[in-house]
C-alpha cells in the first residue's frame, strides 16, 4: 500500500512538473509572437481602411466600450469630419465576426468588410464574398431604409421594389424543388442545419452594421 502511494505521489509529482513545463514555455511562446501578431492585426486594419475610404483620411482610432462597436476612425478631408469607420463585433454560427463599416455622417452604410471570423466554408464564409455585403449598402441614413437583421427584413424590402418579380423567383424555386424531390427524395436535414447556419451569419453580420448606423446617428459630431 505504502508502495502504491510514493508511486501515484511521484506520477502526480511528474504530471505537476510536465504542466509547470508546459505553462511557462506557452507563456513565453505567447510573449515572442504577440508583438507580430499584433503587428499583422494593425496590418490588416490599413489594408482595410484603404479599401473601404476613397475619400479622405481615416484619423486616429478611438475606442469604445459598446455592445458590437468596439472603436471608430473618424474620416477627415480638409481638417472636417465627412465620415466614420467603425469596428465591429458580431457572433456567428462559429463564433465572433469582426466587421469593418464605413458610414456617412447621418448613419447610410457606404461599404462594409469582413475581417476575423469562423464561419463554416461554403455557407456561413459566403460572407466573405465582394457581393455579400451589396444588400446592406445604402441603408441606414437618411433614406429611411434600415439595415435589414434578419433575412425576413431583408426580404419585405426587396418586394416593396419589385413584388412581382420576388413572386416569380419564388413560384420558380419552389417549382425546381419539387422536381428536385421528385427525381432525388427530399433533402436531408443536414442541409436544414446548413440553412440555419447562414441564416445565423447573416444575423451576426446585419446586427453589428445596424448598430453601428444607429451609433452613428445617435452621436452626432463624433471626433
């Protein structure tokens, strides 16, 4: 007995050294790549920043401690203010989104980039593609069209421009449907999931955008 207790003591002595070891070698892994990391965040910031800006100069960036809006470059041209871009944070089918906006004074969202984020390839990673972020543009300010959160918003204001075209594709959906069913079975509920994921996306991108037009229009002259 006495045997077995100096031998579970010295397995446990080992096992406590190992994560001792193990703690102490990640936390200087951790202090040797931080720096570059955040080097290649800031990076990545510039890039984005010149993408989304054709006009003016972002200035510096200022923080704030918001649900979703997380800081805000105020854009200037000629020492005035004409813009904002705002980072952003939204949760996704696989976890936080970082959003790069940039918005007119009176909240209208002129163009929006996805930056970090887990989503699933295929579906949820759709939003990385140029044209994902086309039905947000130009909602939010003054035109008295909010950004759509949910694909249902989205949906009710694209049939208020043109109905009976939103019917057509629909009835033609529905119709290719059912021969899809009819020559290979209804879908399995995996492509269900597969829907709920985008759908979720969807929601953690529109979200952060939406708050970020109202943020914008609630403070008026940010600087």
């Amino acid at each position: 007995m006495k045997k077995i207790i100096i031998t579970m003591l010295i397995i446990g002595s080992k096992l406590c050294l190992i994560c001792a070891l193990s703690a102490i070698a990640l936390s200087l892994l951790n202090t040797i790549t931080q720096p570059q990391i955040t080097a290649n965040k800031e990076k990545q910031e510039k890039i984005a920043l010149s993408e989304l800006i054709d006009k003016g100069t972002p200035g510096e960036k200022k923080q704030i401690e918001e649900e979703m809006i997380l800081a805000y470059y105020p854009v200037k041209l000629d020492e005035s203010i004409i813009s904002y871009v705002l980072e952003l944070s939204g949760s996704g089918y696989g976890g936080a989104i970082k959003i790069m906006a940039h918005y007119k004074p009176d909240g209208e969202l002129l163009r929006a980039k996805i930056m970090d984020n887990k989503e699933t390839p295929g579906l949820g990673k759709k939003c990385e593609d140029p044209g994902y972020m086309n039905k947000f543009i130009g909602k939010g300010g003054k035109n008295d069209m909010m950004i759509p959160t949910t694909p249902a918003e989205l949906s009710l204001q694209s049939q208020s421009g043109d109905t009976a075209h939103i019917e057509l594709k629909k009835t033609t959906r529905s119709a290719l449907s059912l021969v899809g069913e009819w020559f290979f079975g209804k879908p399995k509920s995996g492509s269900e999931d597969s829907v709920t994921g985008a759908t979720i996306t969807f929601k953690g991108v529109s979200g952060p955008l939406a708050a970020g037009s109202i943020y914008i229009q609630s403070h008026r002259g940010l600087k």
